[in-house]
C-alpha cells in the first residue's frame, strides 16, 4: 500500500507521456545537436529545432491520446454497468487486435447482463403477480420480526393496506406465535379478514447479508371439513354395511322364534331349533363386538414410545410364537432399534400370522429377516410366504377389508400406521418368479434411531 510518506504518484496518463516524451528523446538531442553544429542560418537553426521540438511533443501526446482513449471508454462501459444500464456498446475496428478484442468482450459481457437483467425482471414480475393471484398469505419479516414483505392476500387476511403493515411487529400484527418454529404446522386461528385452520410453512432467507423468515399461511378448513366428510361417509358406509348383515340375520332369526313361540302346537324338535336360533344370534353378536373392538383398536393408535430394542432378539421372540407352519429367521446384521417394542412387535406378529395363513394353503413355509436397505441409512424387515401370493386388488390397505372368512380388515391397516408412525413404509407384493408374497417394512436409519449394537462397532474398528 501506498503511504503519506510515498509523496504523490504519476497517473497512467502521465506515464505514458513521460515514456513517449524519453523514447523521443535520443532523436531529438541528436537532431538538436546536429542543426547546433551545422552551418546553418541562426533563424532556419532555431525554426528546425523548434520544429522537431513541436513534432517530438505532438507525437507523445498522441500516444497518450490513443492509449488513454480506449481506456476512458472501456471505463464507461463498465461504470454504465455497474449502474445496469447495458445499452451503451465500445466501437470494434478489428477483432485482431488486443484491445479490439477486449472492446468485443466487454460488450458480449454487456448483452449478456442485459439478457440476464431482463429475465431477471420478467422472473420477478411473473413472482408478484402469482404472489398477489394466490390465496395463500405470504409475509416476510427481518431479524427484529418486523414486517418487510406482504402479497394481496396477507392485507386481507389482516384486514388493513400493505402500507400500514410495513415495519410492524410480528406482536402488533397477531403473527407471534404463528411465527415461532415450534408452533404446529396446523393452527386454528382468526384474523380480521378471516379464521378457521391454516397451515402454516416457515422457512429463512437472506436479503441484503441479514437473515429474514418467511412465513405462509394457507386456509386448509375447507379441505379439511371435506376430507373429514369423506371419512364419515366412509366410516358411515362401512359401519352400516357390517351393521345391516348381521342386524338382518338377527333380526330373521328373531322373527322366526317369535313365531316359533306364538304357535299353540310346536314341533318335537323345537327346542333345538331354538337353540340353533340363538346360536346363531350369539355368533353375529360376538362378530359385531369384534368388528366394534377392532375398530376402536385401530382408532386409538397412541404415538410410539421409543427406547431401545435388540432387533435379533425381537425377530427370535416373534417367530417362535407362529406354531402352525416352519418359520425360518434369515439374520442379518447386529443392530439396535430406537423404537416403540410393543408397536413394532405387533406389526410383525400381524404380517408374520397373515404369512402363515397364506402357506398354510400350500403346506410351505415361511420367512422372516432383515438387511440393509436399498438407500443408505435405511434397514429392511421381510416377511415373505410360499402361499397362493396376493389376490389382484387395489384394497389392501383400505380399513376393513379382507379376503379371509373370518377376517376382520384390520391387521394391515394397523400396520401400515405404526411403520408410518415410525418415518417407515410398509408394502406387500407378490414374489418374483415364483409363488408366494413377499411385506417389506423399511425404515429410515437416521430418523429412526437405528445405530450399530457394541459388537458391530468392535468389528468396524479392528
């Protein structure tokens, strides 16, 4: 760096003239000592010397001008863009030449910001004009939670003009607990311009180097209120269908021992008509209370309780309580699930007792193990039979259907919650190439908790 103490320094310009003006110089000394010492009339000597004095000067000043020139206007050109204005363009005599081909660049290098400053543009127009088309409410807020940045749709849910929402408080504006990263991500709320439930998206951002939040607010009550009619009308319909089958068998079979008892001369075998009656009422009775049972089971789910569980251990206790057909456990490797033991137990009891029904149709066998998953960070739990393998229906999942006689509808559905309550998946699909099929529960190693056991991390480190 340059100090006080350095004194002032020549500009380029000037350099370049000093450097013209010494380059001159030896022809101008030796033609100035030639004319001194030559016989020549004092006023031709003096006219020469002031000649080639004027000359030597002129020619320096011009290689100043032709350097400085192109300087000036490359320097334009470039203070013109750092003001986005890209319309101005350098003359270009050859492109062969160093500085033509920097002129040339430099106006590439124009009509490419120009072409980027004009998308940029239509980006950000296209970005407002969504913004104040949707109906979602979209705010933005600096780092002292005061507002900066609010759509058409955030003024009326506010109830009051951009103008006099900007620079408020999240406090002032009713947004504060809407706006803390632990509030959930569905709220029941009201605003001036409208309540209900909304959901509620919050994200960061920087602007200018300091760090804003963004929060979205979209009104989800009207498709909740369907999605909750739709559950009635499926809950509704399932209900009633069970509800009607075994009601109008009750209901015949009531019928006729009410005639059966009214008659004044009853058959020799009445009573175990009457026996076989009730009977069969006590059976549709026992299947509404268990169809009622499992229902409630299935709505009362609790949130898993998480804390370790040996998974071997676990896949051992499961299999040996299947009694009916071979179960063979296929290990895989030592690892510790954070789980909640008796979800994931009953997970693997109901697709483990589904697998041997099915081979006990064929008399085979089957399987039950685990392996790492497909994506790293992921563990595989398989179930898989050599039975008939999957009817051809969309319905496997769908709360209360079966295929089996005695079935309630209830055990996959069940299932399938608890992987999902877990950050995992369940699916069921017939096997490749053979018979048989094939429940696959996956879970997420890094959200689940899944860790290597002690000795799996003795074997890493040696």
């Amino acid at each position: 760096m340059t100090g006080p103490a350095d004194g002032p320094r020549l500009g380029h310009e000037h350099r370049v003239l000093l450097l013209a003006l010494l380059a001159g110089a030896p022809g101008v000394l030796v033609s100035a000592a030639v004319l001194l010492t030559g016989d020549f009339v004092p006023s031709l000597r003096w006219g020469l010397i002031g000649l080639v004095v004027g000359v030597w000067f002129g020619a320096a000043s011009a290689v100043r001008s032709s350097v400085a020139r192109p300087l000036q206007t490359l320097a334009n050109l470039l203070a013109a863009m750092r003001e986005e204005d890209f319309s101005f363009r350098a003359r270009v005599s050859s492109r062969e030449d160093a500085l033509g081909g920097a002129m040339a660049e430099v106006n590439a290098l124009a009509a490419t910001l120009r072409a980027q400053r004009l998308g940029a543009l239509e980006a950000t127009a296209l970005l407002r004009k969504v913004m104040e088309e949707i109906e979602v409410a979209v705010f933005a807020f600096d780092g002292e939670d005061r507002l900066r940045l609010a759509n058409r749709f955030g003024e009326r849910l506010l109830g009051r003009p951009v103008e006099q929402l900007l620079g408020r408080r999240a406090e002032e504006l009713g947004l504060a607990e809407v706006l803390r990263p632990e509030a959930p991500a569905v709220i029941e709320a009201a605003f001036p311009g409208g309540s209900g439930r909304w959901e509620a998206r919050r994200g960061t951002f920087r602007q200018g180097g300091l760090v804003h939040r963004l929060l979205v607010l979209a009104n989800v009550s009207r498709a909740l209120r369907e999605e909750e009619r739709q559950a009635w009308q499926r809950l509704i319909r399932v209900l009633g269908h069970e509800l009607n089958n075994s009601l109008a068998a009750i209901r015949s079979i009531a019928q006729s021992l009410e005639a059966l008892l009214v008659r004044s001369e009853r058959p020799a075998d009445w009573e175990s008509d009457a026996a076989r009656g009730l009977g069969v009422i006590a059976a549709r009775s026992d299947a509404l209370s268990r169809f009622t049972d499992a229902y409630a089971r299935l709505a009362r789910l609790p949130p898993p309780q998480r804390r370790d569980l040996a998974l071997r251990e676990m896949v051992r206790r499961v299999a040996q309580l299947e009694s009916r057909v071979r179960v063979e456990v296929q290990e895989g490797p030592d690892l510790t699930l954070r789980a909640d033991p008796d979800q994931i137990e009953q997970l693997l009891i109901n697709l483990l007792r589904n697998a041997a029904d099915a081979a006990l149709e064929t008399g085979g066998g089957v399987r039950i193990g685990w392996r790492s998953g497909p994506s790293p960070g992921s563990l595989e739990l398989f179930v898989e039979d050599d039975g008939p393998g999957l009817p051809p229906t969309a319905n496997l999942f769908v709360p209360f259907f079966t295929t089996k006689p005695n079935g309630t509808g209830v055990g996959l559905v069940l299932a399938r919650q608890i992987a999902e309550s877990h950050d995992g998946s369940l699916s069921l699909m017939n096997r490749d190439g053979t018979a048989g099929c094939r429940a696959t529960l996956r879970l997420p190693l890094a959200r689940a908790g899944l860790r290597p056991s002690n000795q799996d991390v003795e074997d890493a480190a040696t």
